[in-house]
C-alpha cells in the first residue's frame, strides 16, 4: 500500500503545478484569440508566426554561443514544425465549421493517440493506475459537454462534419507532435528542440501565410486594441512552448495532454470573476473530476522511480556478472594457449636436442673408423 509520503512526492508536485501554469497560459491564449476574432481578425498562422520566430531568435542565440554540434538530423526539426505548424492551423480552423463543446470533446482524442504512439515508440508501461487517472480526466470533460448541452450552449455549425474532421486531424498532429517532442528532449538537447523547432516553425508558416492569410493580414486595421492581444497571444505561445519540454522530460505527453484539459475550466474561472457570468453547476464538479485524475495520474511517481532504478541496478549487475564470465573464459582459454605454445616448444627444444646427440655420435664413430684405417 502506497503511502501519502510516497503519492505526494517532489515531483509529483512540480508536475502538476507545471502542468497548470501550461494550463492558464492556454487559456489565455484563447482568450486573446477570441478577441481578434470580434475584431473581425482571423489569422491563425500569423499569430503562431511571432512565437516561431521569438523561439529562433531566443534559443538560436543559446545554441550559437554554445557552440555544440546537432544531436539530431535536422530533417527531424523540418517533420516536427510542419506537423506542429498544421496541428494549429487544423484546431483553430475547426471553429468556423463545428461548435466550440464538438471542439473540446473531439480534441480529447489526442490522450489516447499519445498513449498509444508512446506505447509502440517510445515503450512507456501505462499501468492501471495512470490509466484510470486518464479515464477519470476524460469523464471530467465529457461534463463539461453535457454541461454545454444542459444551459444550451451547443450550437451546430455551418459544416459540424468538417469541422469535427479538422479537430481529429489536429488532434491527432498534436499527438504526433508531443510524442516526437519528448524523444528529441530526451535524446537530444532542449535548447536545440526549441531553436530549430521555431526556425522551421517560422519558414513553413510565412510559406503558409503567403498563400493563405495574404489577404487576411492586409485587411487589417492595427490598433492598439488589435495589437495587444495579438502580441499578448505570441508572448503567451512563447512561455508555454518553453516549458513545455520541461514537463515533457519530467512527466511525460500524457500527463501535459491530461493538464491542458484543464484550460476550459480555468476559462469557466475567468468568465465568472472577470465577466461576472454565471455558470452551469456542472462545470464546478468536472473541474473537481479532472483534478482528482491528474493526482490520480501523477501520484507515486518516486515508488515507479524506485522500481526503474531496481530494474536498472539489475541489469547493470547481469551485464557486469557476465562480463566477468567472459574475462575467465578468455583468461582461461590464454592460459591453456600458453600451455599448450610451452609444450611445444619444449618439445621442439626436446627434439633438437637428440638430433644434436645423433650428430655427435656419427661424428665420433666416423673418427674411430678412420683411425682403425690408418
């Protein structure tokens, strides 16, 4: 039995307040787009252009004064930025076609995705216990949609199978995204993930926006009003690509996929104390419902910690005991071929020793008949 030491540990900490603070600068990133977009701007790619460039810029400078060379191939980076670049593009699209609760429940297909991707690829073990922490997080926002469909908040959309089609593809490029996020942060280096991840990031989206978005940037008024949330949602894009691979390296995608849902619930907060508008009861009690799965999800990581590091010593010791075999084999078998070289050789000595007797003898016998001659 697990105890409240062991379940609330360090790490398990650091994790879930990470995972929050991810949580809330998600939301307001959706609470800056949802003001461009009363202002009439609709320019998804153009917004994630700014972060691109700041994460260049930024970790480029780092990696250039460090000097070091690539960890990973850099067509890894090219993949990983067209995938991500797209996965935003789809789930910020989706919005025009299909409702805002279609969105929230369909974009929860990227929990399973990620599970299964870091199953095959990167062989995460998901034991019982993080898999009902998922289950009880998605319980928690399924909630949140019947709670939308309780106040009559569902409105259908222009084109709800478009639209619910763009967030299973977003979702499942998020998936990918993340997944291939946390390999490169563990096998490779952090500061290089960010650096090429916004170079090419920053090159795929000014490709996109000069054959998508070129009419949209130029209908734009820039005012303060449009430029502050614009600028506030780059700034926002920036902080949470950041420490995103932290999280990653700590808890893994699962657990940064289960934090964001989170977002909705922190948008409910903001609407009730900063908008003063009231909220179905349900809301309260999904929220309740995602945060009991986190725990749930991220609790006891020390004893799991304990148990790789048992594995680990294990196998250290097997591969040190048989290595150590292996030396007395090799010893032995180097002792029986100096053995086997000095018989040899003392056989060899042997035999010219008797041959040099044989010599001596005939020389002598050949004197002695001379002598008897003359």
């Amino acid at each position: 039995m697990m105890s409240c030491k062991q379940f609330w540990t360090k790490k398990t900490l650091v994790g879930l307040g990470l995972g929050q603070f991810l949580s809330l600068l998600i939301t307001s990133t959706g609470f800056s787009s949802s003001e461009l977009a009363k202002k009439g701007i609709n320019a998804p790619t153009s917004q994630s252009f700014l972060n691109y460039v700041l994460l260049a810029i930024v970790y480029g400078s780092v990696m250039l004064y460090r000097r070091q060379s690539l960890k990973a191939k850099w067509y890894y980076y090219v993949i990983l930025g067209l995938v991500d670049v797209e996965a935003n593009y789809l789930v910020v699209k989706a919005y025009q076609y299909t409702s805002i609760t279609s969105v929230m429940l369909l974009d929860c297909w990227s929990i399973p995705s990620v599970m299964l991707l870091t199953y095959i690829f990167l062989k995460t073990k998901y034991r019982f216990r993080k898999i009902a922490g998922v289950v009880v997080c998605v319980a928690g926002l399924v909630m949140v949609v019947f709670s939308d469909c309780h106040a009559g908040d569902r409105s259908g959309g222009s084109n709800p199978r478009k639209g619910d089609s763009l967030v299973i593809a977003g979702a499942t490029l998020y998936a990918v995204s993340n997944v291939s996020e946390e390999f490169l942060v563990k096998n490779a280096d952090r500061v290089e993930l960010m650096s090429f991840l916004g170079l090419f990031g920053a090159i795929i989206s000014a490709i996109q926006i000069s054959i998508v978005e070129r009419n949209e940037l130029k209908s734009i008024r820039w005012t303060a009003g449009a430029a502050f949330p614009f600028f506030g949602f780059s700034l926002a894009m920036f902080l949470f690509y950041s420490f995103v691979p932290v999280l990653l390296k700590m808890s893994g995608s699962t657990m940064l996929n289960l934090s964001l849902l989170t977002s909705d619930m922190w948008a409910v907060v903001i609407r009730i104390f900063a908008y003063h508008e009231k909220v179905d009861w349900m809301y309260f009690l999904a929220f309740v419902a995602v945060a009991v799965g986190l725990v749930i999800y991220s609790g006891g990581d020390k004893e799991e910690d304990r148990h790789r590091a048992g594995v680990a010593d294990e196998d250290a010791e097997r591969s040190k005991h048989f290595d150590e075999e292996a030396d007395f084999d090799n010893l032995n078998r180097g002792t029986i071929a100096g053995s086997s070289k000095t018989g040899d050789t003392s056989k060899h000595d042997c035999a010219n020793s008797t041959m040099g007797r044989e010599i001596s003898e005939n020389k002598n016998i050949g004197k002695d008949v001379q002598g008897k001659k003359s």
